[in-house]
C-alpha cells in the first residue's frame, strides 16, 4: 500500500534534480537528433534498469530541454503527437522521488521498485493507477483526467479505491487521495494544498512514444515509464 501512495500525490515525483544542464536555442535538425540520443538511453533504461541514475536523470533533462525547442518551434503540434501515443499502459520504471521526503530520509526514489501501473484513456478521459503482484492488482486508483495538447499539462484526481483485485472498492470525496498520501507521509503535501485551492494534481508531459513516456510531476520531479500491456 505505502508504494501505492508514492504514486498516488499527484505528480509524487517532486525531487528537484540538482545537476543543471546548458541551455542552447536549437534548430530543428538539432533537436530532433538531441531528442532521440536521449531517448536511447531512456530506453536502455526501461529495458534493463542498469542505466546508471545520474545518467538517467541527465538524458530526462536533456530530453526536457530539446522537447521545450520542439514545442516552441512546432506548437501544439508537438502537444498532438504526445496524445497521440498517450493512451494505453505505462509502467513506472523511474522516479526521483518527492521533496519532502529527501528531507525526511535523506535519501531518493530512483527505479521503481514494485509493479505500478497507470492507464491514461485520452478518448475517455479516465486514468487508473495501480500496485500489482504479477497480473492481480493489490489496490487501484480510478478518477477522471484532462489533456491539454497546447500546454502538454494532464491534470487529474483519483475518486474511487479498490482493493484485493477488486474485492473491496469505495469512492473517494473530492482530494482523498492527495489527503491519505499526506496523512501517512507517504506523499505530497502539496496535493492537498492544490485541493484546497479547488486544484487538480498535474503532470506536464516531457515526451512519449511507442516505447517510453516522460513527464515532470506539479512539485518539480521527473519520472519516466515503459509502455506495457493493459492490467
């Protein structure tokens, strides 16, 4: 359960990188080859999990930087090819964890350690998020989503609980699942401050293909997912 509660905070993935990456303004032949490098390693990264993290966490700000390029050159069409490749499966395979937790522990979430899963339904605008053994979900989050294609931002909430594969389910009141994430410690507080202020929790979405998703999380922390087959 407490690893469902990392994912659960909206946009969890708060840490900060430290490491800053040069700016460069760059032409569209540059970053569409800047753009795939680092999904290469990206990639090798989902596949594997030897991909070093530093490594990892540079090519996830380096993609940030050349997909920004992309969008300011190509506009919302950038936006279209994300939502394009958004709906299915993804596994979490990589996140840096939240602020306030580096604090607490000292240290940060690199691999994701269990089985999570989040599905996106751009059509139907219906996320879920999920822990699972093997094929049996131990707990699922469900609630509804929007898609922004100009701003590349997805914000969501989490209404409905269901646990044991599906045995025990309950709704959720409005911020549930960012108040259970703060009240255990599990996650950000920040989420319950965006529902107080009648805020949705948010992912802006870095980059995704037939392969990988990237998106840095409402506290500022990156995350990276392999797509997967449907739970």
């Amino acid at each position: 359960m407490k690893y469902v509660l990392l994912m659960t905070a909206a946009a969890g993935f708060q840490l900060a990188p430290t490491r800053m990456r040069a700016v460069h303004v760059l032409r569209a032949a540059d970053y569409a080859e800047a753009i795939e490098s680092d999904r290469v390693t990206l990639r090798r990264a989902a596949e594997t999990k030897n991909e070093e993290s530093d490594a990892v966490v540079d090519a996830l700000l380096g993609l940030e930087q050349s997909c920004k390029e992309r969008s300011r050159a190509e506009g919302a069409s950038a936006g279209a090819a994300i939502a394009d490749k958004l709906t299915g499966a993804w596994r979490l395979v990589f996140t840096t964890g939240t602020i306030s937790r580096q604090k607490r522990t000292g240290a940060r979430v690199n691999y994701f350690p269990v089985k999570a899963v989040q599905t996106f339904d751009l059509p139907a605008s219906k996320i879920t998020n999920g822990i699972f053994f093997g094929d049996w979900a131990a707990v699922r989050f469900f609630g509804p989503m929007e898609f922004n294609e100009e701003s590349r931002k997805l914000t969501f909430d989490f209404t409905r609980i269901e646990l044991f594969g599906g045995a025990l389910g309950f709704d959720l009141g409005k911020g549930g699942a960012a108040e259970i994430g703060a009240k255990t410690g599990l996650g950000s507080e920040n989420n319950v401050k965006l529902a107080e202020q009648g805020k949705k929790p948010f992912f802006n979405w870095i980059d995704c293909d037939d392969q990988i998703a990237t998106a840095r999380g409402g506290g500022g922390g990156l995350a990276l997912w392999t797509r997967t087959d449907q739970p």
